[in-house]
C-alpha cells in the first residue's frame, strides 16, 4: 500500500479585489489631478486679489512684445500684460462659477422639492416648464437675460445661474421623489415627524451627494458659457479681462503673437478639467455601485 502525498492547497487570491485595486488608484490619481489643477487656477485668482505684475489699465508696454522677464507672457495688441489679465481671469471665472451655481442651487433645490411635493398636476406643469428650459442651450438662455439686462458682470451670472436652475431642480425632483418612496421616510411620517423634519433629516442628506456632483459639472459648465458669453462681447466689459474677451482680442494676432491666445485657452482647459476631474472623483463616492462595482 503505497503513501499518498498530502495535497497542498494554494489560496487563489480574489481575481475581482486584484482588479479594483488599480482601477481605485486610477480614480484617486484622477481626484487628486483635478484638486491640483483647480487649486493652482484658485491660487492665480487669490495672489491677484494682493498683487498683479502690472496694473489693470497699464498700457505702456511694447505692443504684441513676446514673453520676457518684464513682461511673462508678453504683452498685447494695446501693450497691456498678458499675465496680469490672465490672472483677472481667473478671479473672474471663479466669481462667475461660484455665483451662477449658487443661483442654480438655490432656485433649483426650491422648484425641485416644490414638484416632488406637489399635487400631480402642479408636478405636470412644472415638470413640463422645466423641460423646455432645459431644451435651450444654456448660452442661448444666457444670451437673451444678458440681452435684456445689459452685458455686465452679474447679468452674465443670473443669467447662467438662471439656465442651470432648471437642471438642477429636474436632478432634485427625481432624486426626492425616490427618496420619499423610501421605508424608512414612511417610518418617520408615522412616528409624527412633520414635512419640514423630513426634509431635513432624509431628503437633503440623501440627495446632497449625487447633487453635489451635478454642481461641480455645472460649474464648468458656467466657466464655458461666461467665456463664450465675453467673446461675444455679452460678458463682462472692460477693464474687466475675461478669458473669453482676451481669445477674442487674440484672434487676429493669434499667428504673429500666438501667446495670448494659447494663454487663456489653456487656463480654461485647465480649469474645467480640473473640476470635472473632482466631479468623477466625487461621483465615485456617492455612488456605491461605481465605487465597488
């Protein structure tokens, strides 16, 4: 009768963990390029609040000069610094973003919660409002309120936040009314917690994070239509230097002095990426099923 040899049992290690693990690296490294980026367009817009290279209206430099010590990205068609309204820009797109997304949360949280709450044909009604706003581009809207108001800086910013609003309260009635179908809010109901209560205690904790994602991708979204707004001459108007207003003094130098073109396109990219970046990074964390799926 002949020995058997014991059977060694080698642990296979779980194929789908070894699988997430550089998928969740590649997420964190995604979050982590978007904060950088946005916070070095957060950093021009800070250090321009305290100190410029040049002053705003200065235009005694050398007309289209190139870049140089005295002048970083060289100077304009006028002689003004390119980095010192490059670095306007920047404050001025952060005011625009974090404006017009203020104005989309505000009225769009309060016409969402008012459908989900609604009798069905006030819910219809707004429903129906809603969509046709959002079938308008939200330049197009942007346009017409800036037509109307004037071109001016805050015009620019009801006006975007105006157009965005009627995304953010469709996002906020869909999500409100899943969470109002919940147990644990007929629990609550049940046990005497008034409207208000719930609210605050289910709806709004439920819903912030998927909501805070929709606005840090609205946000971009205003950065973009500010620019397109002040290229078309319906932003913000001079001194004031706009992204968008420099691209489109750019635009007839932009094969002799290509600088001040290539300068503001880039901090958009920049900026957008960035926060479109942060806007995946936080989606993976409010959504459970992109996180481990």
């Amino acid at each position: 009768m002949s020995d058997t040899a014991p059977v060694q049992v080698t642990e296979i290690p779980d194929a789908a963990a070894a699988a997430r693990r550089p998928r969740r690296r590649s997420r964190r490294a995604v979050l982590v390029i978007g904060c950088v980026l946005t916070a070095s367009v957060i950093l021009l817009a800070l250090v321009s609040l305290v100190w410029l290279p040049f002053p705003q209206s200065d235009t005694s430099g050398t007309r289209l000069e190139g870049p140089g010590a005295e002048h970083w990205l060289g100077t304009d068609k006028l002689g003004r610094d390119l980095m010192t309204q490059l670095m306007i820009g920047a404050r001025i797109a952060l005011v625009v973003g974090l404006g017009s997304v203020a104005i989309a949360a505000v009225l769009g949280l309060t016409l969402g919660l008012i459908a989900a709450f609604a009798w069905p044909w006030l819910d219809d009604t707004l429903s129906a409002a809603l969509d046709v706003i959002i079938a308008f581009p939200v330049l197009l809207l942007a346009m017409l309120v800036v037509a109307v108001q004037g071109a001016s800086l805050w015009s620019a910013i009801l006006a975007i936040g105006l157009a965005q609003s009627a995304v953010v309260a469709r996002l906020v009635r869909i999500l409100a009314r899943r969470v109002l179908g919940e147990q644990f809010v007929t629990a609550s109901r049940t046990s005497g917690t008034r409207w208000p209560g719930v609210v605050g205690g289910h709806i709004l904790p439920n819903i912030a994070p998927m909501l805070g994602v929709n606005l840090a991708l609205q946000f971009g979204i205003a950065v973009l239509a500010e620019a397109s707004l002040s290229y078309l001459g319906l932003g913000a108007p001079p001194p004031n230097a706009s992204w968008g207003r420099m691209l489109f003094e750019a635009q007839g130098t932009v094969l002799t002095a290509p600088v001040g073109a290539i300068a503001p396109g880039i901090a958009l990219v920049v900026l957008v990426l960035g926060v479109n970046f942060i806007a995946d990074g936080l989606r993976d964390v409010a959504d459970p099923t992109r996180r481990h799926g």
